[in-house]
C-alpha cells in the first residue's frame, strides 16, 4: 500500500539532498576555512620568514576563534533560528578567507584567523544541528549515513582547496599565495548561496536556554577527555603533514593528489563508518577511530617513502571527520532532542580547546632537533592516549 508523504515528512531523497546542501556548510567551515591552511603553510613561511612555532601559532589563534565561537553559538542559537546562524556564519567566512589575501602582516594575519575560526564554530555547530535533526525524517536505517554526509562534506572543501591552491600559490609574483585566499573566500560564497537555496523550509525554531536540561558533563567524561586529545593530537597532522612531504621531496603535483585523497576519504567515510555510528552508542566508534588516527599520523614518521604517505592520506581523510560525527551520534544515542545543542555545544568546545593546544605545541616541537617527525609522533601518542579514554565511555541507561 502506498502511503502518502505529509508536508512534515520529507521523501527520503529530499532528506538527503538537504543533507548534502549542509555538507557545503562543512566544506566552508573547515575545509576551506581552517584545512586549506596546510597547503598554504610552505608558500607564507617561505615568503614570510616565519618559524614553525609561528606556523603553527596562526592555526592556535583560529581554534581560540573557534572555541570563543562554540561557546557564543548555544546563546545566538536562543535567540535566532538555526538557518539564520548557519549562514551567517558561513557568509562571514567566505569574507574573511577573501580577506586574508588582502594583507601580509602577521598582525593582520592573527585576527582574520581569529575572526574566521568564530564563524566557523557558529557554522559547524548550527550545521550539525540542523543535520542531527534531520535524523528524524531519514529513518533510522539512515541516520547514520545522514551525520557522515554532513560531516564527510569537509571532504569536498579539501578536495576544492587542493585543486585551487598549489596553482595559485606557485604564481610567479610576490605574496603569491594571496591570490589563493581569494579564491578560497570566493567559492566559500558560492558554496554559501548553494547551501542558502538548499535549506529554505528547514529554518526552525530558535534553540530556548531551557534546552540545556538533561545534558550532564560527568555522564560524558571519558567521552569528552577523549574528544580533547583528538583536537589536539589531528591538529598537528592536518597543519603540517604537507610541509613534512615537501621536506621529503614530494613533489608539487604528488602533494596535490596526495592532499586530494585526503578529501575524497574524508567523502567516503560517510558510508564506511554509518553503520558503525548507528550502531553503538557508548565511545566504542570513537575509540576505534582515534586508533586508526594514531597509525595514519605515524607512517610519514617512520619512512618518508611517497606510498606511505598516500596511505596516510587516505586512511587519515576516511577516519577523522568520522571522530567528530561520532560525538554528534554519542549525543543523539543517550540524549533527548531538547539536549541535543548543549551537548554538540559542549564537544565543540573542548575539541576547540584541544586544538588551541596542538599546532603550537607541534610547532614548537619541531623547532627543535626532532624537527616535524618528532611533533608529528607526539600527535600520533595523543591520538592513541584519546583512543584509550574514549573505550571507557558508556551508554547511558534509557528513561
């Protein structure tokens, strides 16, 4: 017997396609916004004298922009809906990414990564919001897939930023890499409009204060301690692994595949982790993940043959956005709908503060003798330590 779709009851394929118009607002939150800085990092410190303690210092102000965003999010969300605070979120990155390549001091260059990690955060969380509450109306054969889509959409702006941005930095004229920024913040918009069409009827309600009730820090220790040890030990991976193969002589155009196999991996686990993050709902997808992370994130350490490093790529990019879904499938598993937003807000935010940590401390790391190899392996024992803490976190018992 056909049953008819009701006007509250998307079809399916509706469902996904809004999905996917979210997965743009991902692509410009942190794949044109935050991962395409790795690509840009070998053309600034060349033409800007920076040390890697500086490199990495640029990436620290943007996760303190972001944390600074995560904790603003929940109370902008109280008052305007959530499409509202996704797009203007994702408007005010594209213009800050053209922005960079509008200056060269180092300044300058701290606030705009200042400014674009808040709205990124206001991006990220309201994105995923709005994607766990399509979970809703794909069934619960889908949920999964519906997250990883969300989340695997990062892919899709590494993937633009590996396309754009060698070709742009190895321009022969001064502050070359200019031009990349540009570009970045131009198909940021472009991408914002997309999302923007795509999303019209999903506006919602304003998230009311009322809706932290039921969120309980304590019931998510391990699974939070976790999640800051993630954002501080792939930080270091994702700022610096290009550097390190140009360091071992990859050439430009293998960096550009490599870099671009990362993207697609990052596409792909939306349908290699889905049934796992439907599946289980304590720490056990996360636990799994941060292992997985902790070996990619080795094998540039151990040997700087080219094969190794497009096995890192690939396993890296199909595994860590999967980590942050994780937690988006942890909360929707053991909370009410009304938590859902404190409990996104409260991960975000200590993975932000993970991630203010780790480029830093990487860089500084690598200033010394060990050079990259020796900041890269301390993100891979972060990454295995995270692992650990994230196998002790359980389900929590059902009302």
């Amino acid at each position: 017997m056909r049953v008819a779709m009701t006007a509250h009851t998307p079809a399916p394929s509706s469902t996904l396609r809004t999905a996917a118009a979210l997965a743009l607002a991902a692509a410009v939150s942190l794949g044109l916004a935050r991962f395409s800085y790795a690509l840009l990092l070998p053309a600034m410190r060349a033409d800007l004298g920076w040390s890697y303690l500086t490199a990495g210092a640029m990436n620290t102000v943007n996760a303190a922009g972001y944390l600074a965003g995560a904790l603003l999010t929940p109370m902008t969300l109280a008052r305007f809906s959530v499409r509202r605070v996704l797009l203007a979120g994702s408007m005010a990155s594209a213009a800050m990414l053209a922005a960079h390549g509008l200056v060269s001091s180092d300044t300058a260059l701290y606030a705009l990564r200042l400014l674009t990690g808040i709205a990124s955060a206001a991006t990220f969380i309201s994105g995923g919001l709005m994607a766990a509450r399509l979970v809703g109306h794909a069934g619960a054969a889908r949920a999964g897939l519906v997250l990883g889509i969300y989340y695997g959409g990062t892919g899709a702006g590494i993937v633009a930023s590996a396309l754009l941005v060698p070709p742009l930095t190895a321009l022969p004229q001064v502050h070359a890499w200019q031009w990349a920024w540009i570009a970045l913040g131009a198909t940021a918009l472009v991408a914002t409009a997309i999302t923007a069409r795509e999303t019209r009827g999903h506006d919602g309600a304003p998230a009311a204060a009322s809706q932290r009730t039921g969120f309980r820090a304590r019931d998510f220790a391990f699974g939070l301690a976790s999640y800051t040890l993630f954002g501080l030990g792939y930080i270091g991976y994702m700022t610096f692994v290009v550097t390190l193969l140009r360091e071992q002589q990859l050439s430009s155009g293998l960096i550009t595949a490599f870099y671009a196999l990362l993207g697609l991996g990052v596409i792909a686990s939306s349908w290699l982790w889905a049934g796992l993050l439907q599946r289980h709902g304590s720490g056990r997808p996360m636990a799994l993940l941060n292992t997985l992370l902790a070996v990619a994130t080795l094998l540039p350490v151990l040997t700087a043959h080219p094969l190794a490093g497009f096995v890192s790529g690939a396993l890296f990019g199909s595994v860590f956005l999967s980590v942050v879904a994780s937690t988006t499938a942890l909360v929707r598993h053991n909370l009410p709908a009304s938590a859902w937003p404190a409990g996104i807000a409260a991960f975000t935010t200590v993975f932000a503060a993970g991630q203010i940590v780790g480029p830093s401390l990487v860089g500084w790391l690598a200033d010394g003798p060990g050079g990259l190899r020796a900041g890269l392996a301390a993100s891979a024992g972060v990454l295995a330590l995270g692992a650990l803490l994230a196998s002790r976190q359980r389900a929590l018992p059902q009302a």
